[in-house]
C-alpha cells in the first residue's frame, strides 16, 4: 500500500501540473500587435494550456503539456475591442462573463453576432473576426483553439496601419518589435508584410446570418444523461454523435479536433469512479465542483480551470447546495465513453 506521504505527494504534484485558479490567472496586456491602438490597449490576454497565438515573449504559459487543442483567455473592460483577425485552426469561445460583440469582416462591415454568459460561438476558420465587450463590467472569454500548435493570426490591413503609429512591428516569425522602445529588427528577421487587399480576398466572407448554426446560446442546450456516468447531465456543444454514449451530435458537427459538452451536476451527487481516454479539461462556470483523484480532492469554483490525464481514475462530486455547471473539453473528434473503475 502506498504510503499515505507519498500518496499527499503525488496529489500536490498533479494539482501544481494540472490546477489553475482563476484568481491566479497571469495576463498579458502586450500579447499582439494592436496592443498600443487606443480602443485595445486594455484588453488582456491569458495561455492557460499550449503556447496559443500570442506575438509577446511577456505571456505567461500556465500549462505546457501539449493536449492537442489550446485553452486560453480574453479579459476586457467595457468598449475595449480585440481587433480583426484571421486563425488558422479552430477558434471557440465561451462566454463566462460580460456581453460581447463578435463582429465580422475585415472592416466589420459583415455585421456581428452578440453573445451573453454560458453561450458558445465557434468562428470558421479563414475569415475575418473580432470581438468588443459591450457590457458595462470587466468580461471574461475561455477560449479553445485547435492543435497543439495554432500557428498565427493573420491580421486585416488597417491593424498594421493603426500599429505603426505605436511603434510596433510584426515580424515573419510572429514576434513583436517595440521601436517605441528602442528596439530592432533583429539580423536575419524579417517584417511581416501588411495584409493586402489580395490577401482580404482569398479569405471567407461570412454574415452574422451565415453564422447562426456556429453559435448556441446557454438557453438552448439540450441535456442528456450520458451512459456510463447517468448521475450527470452532458449537452453535446462541439462534436458528432457519440453512440458509445448515448449522445447527439452538438450543434458544431465539423471536425475541431477536440469536442466540447456542458456539464450539470445536481447538488448531493457523487459519480462513480472513472477513466477517460482523452485529456478532459474542466472549465468551471458556476457552482463549486469537487474532483476526487489521486488519492486527493481538489475543490473548483467560478473560472476554475483543471485538466484529468488520460487514464487517471476520478470521479466528480457536488458537495454544495446550488447547480454546478462546466464546460469540458476532451481531446479527439471521436469520444468515447468513461470507463468506469469497479
């Protein structure tokens, strides 16, 4: 029997690896070129897993081990506006707080779609996107991007105009010049050339219409008792059907690389022990969830974020009085269903 030190040990490990507070979250508020344009010079930009699509060598990674998709974080105040811009891998968000404007073309003249807490847009790729927060309080993004390595955002024409008056200067490998500060462009690098017009037209052009099966609101989730795991309520968000779990397919069906459901657990219930055979990642909305692994239990609130290794037993608990709900991300375009540990 393992030693009841060792067993401690392990646990603190796993939740110094796996654990990120939402208290303790590390911004960057210099993360892209557009970081000195009057209007998002504010906003503030957070890598929770993965290196994301960040231009500063500021951003802090909170988590390194590749997943295969990457979870970061936006956190503006009212008005401030995260300019437009191009990803080339999957890029979804989940509002946690706040109400958001995600608005579409390179000039945003293709209209926008608004968004309130618990609602999840997936934006296609190859097209033109940028969000502003609309409420009247500071609002927080999660935000999941495909792959391992999302590459760079290709910016719309006027974000390099408005960034050479601050002194700014894109580089070919994604890196930030600061002139304002003295710096150059170091030996053997290269400017990143503006986007031409050329450029504007080789990407999609999508209206705030064309986008209404990309988006469902927190009130139009559909949920359902997985097998496997029947104490808990999952809505299938991202991904295809899944068979092997008793679900249908979520309102985004096409391939992301990772799927996304919603979670609800009702005060006083406790799951069976379990495995997964993807990473799973908990990004805790409401509620206090407990989850019960490696000999430990680790207690998540509000803006919580932690992530299950594949095949570690666990189990998830509501010891609280009120609703607990999470979004969980898990590896693959393929789920399968828990394994329960007898």
């Amino acid at each position: 029997m393992p030693h009841p030190d060792t067993e401690s040990a392990r646990f603190e490990d796993l939740l110094a690896e796996r654990l990120v507070r939402y208290a303790e979250l590390r911004p960057c508020t210099t993360a892209f070129i557009d970081t000195r344009t009057p209007g998002s010079a504010e906003k503030e930009n957070f890598t929770i897993i993965g290196p994301g699509v960040s231009e500063s060598q500021d951003q802090h990674v909170h988590i390194e081990t590749p997943h295969g998709f990457n979870i970061g974080g936006a956190r503006q105040p009212p008005g401030c506006v995260n300019s437009q811009h191009s990803h080339e891998t999957a890029e979804v968000f989940v509002v946690y707080s706040g109400r958001w404007a995600f608005c579409l073309g390179p000039n945003k003249e293709d209209g926008e779609v608004v968004l309130e807490p618990g609602d999840t847009i997936s934006i296609p790729i190859h097209m033109f996107r940028g969000f502003k927060n609309i409420g009247n309080d500071f609002g927080f993004l999660f935000g999941v991007l495909g792959g391992d390595d999302p590459g760079h955002v290709t910016w719309a024409p006027y974000v390099f105009d408005n960034a050479k008056e601050y002194g700014l200067i894109l580089l070919e490998d994604g890196s930030l010049v600061d002139t304002a500060k003295g710096e150059q462009i170091p030996e053997g690098k290269r400017a990143m050339p503006p986007t031409t017009e050329a450029d504007v037209a080789r990407l999609k052009r999508l209206t705030a219409e064309d986008l209404a099966d990309c988006i469902l609101p927190h009130d139009k989730l559909k949920p359902t008792r997985a097998s496997g795991l029947p104490e808990i309520n999952e809505s299938p968000i991202i991904g295809g059907a899944s068979p092997d779990e008793g679900l249908d397919a979520g309102q985004m069906t096409w391939s992301h690389g990772f799927h996304l459901r919603h979670l609800a657990i009702v005060p006083d219930v406790v799951t069976k022990p379990h495995t997964r055979a993807e990473e799973e990642v908990i990004l805790m909305y409401k509620g206090q969830l407990s989850i019960d692994i490696a000999g430990g239990s680790v207690d998540l609130g509000p803006g919580d974020i932690f992530t299950v290794p594949i095949g570690a037993p666990h189990r998830f608990a509501n010891r609280g009085d009120e609703l607990v709900e999470a979004y969980v991300v898990r590896g693959g375009d393929h789920p399968t269903a828990a394994t329960v540990v007898e």
